[in-house]
C-alpha cells in the first residue's frame, strides 16, 4: 500500500501552480532525496522510487551533496590498512 505526503501552501497559490508536473516531480524527488540521506531508504529503493537508473540517482546525490558511500570511521581505516599491504 502506497502512503500519501499532505502539504499545505498559501491560497494565493492557484490549483494550476500546485498540480504543475515539474512542481510535483521536483517535490517528490526532495523528499526522496532526504529520505535517502537520513538513511531511511537505500539506493536501490530511490531508483525504484524516482523510476530512474543509478546513474542518474549519483547525479540527483551529487545535486544534493549526498555521499555515493557512506563507510563508517573503522572502516575507512580498514580500508586504509588494506591498501598500504
């Protein structure tokens, strides 16, 4: 079952402004994105989501300034040893 996001804006805006495709797709797509950096949702659940490709989700991470990786200290440390063998 899907769930529904409700916002509210001033009266002045008109239906037309409110239900404009761009509005709506950049909307859902901020909220995507945010999930995805708090962690709440993985990469693969932004593609499905966002119905794009990897490619363009890195894109939408770099727009966003969300990291592609996000490792933990101890393991950028690991990772560090490893490389210096």
């Amino acid at each position: 079952m899907l769930k529904k996001l409700v916002l509210e804006f001033p009266e002045e805006l008109s239906d037309e402004d409110l239900h404009d495709k761009e509005v709506i797709t950049k909307g859902r797509e901020g909220v995507i994105m945010t999930l995805l950096h708090k962690g709440k949702i993985s990469q693969g659940k932004a593609v499905e989501m966002l119905n794009i490709d990897r490619y363009k989700l890195f894109d939408l991470m770099a727009k966003y300034n969300i990291a592609t990786a996000d490792f933990s200290a101890n393991e950028l440390e690991r990772q560090r040893q490893d490389a210096h063998k």
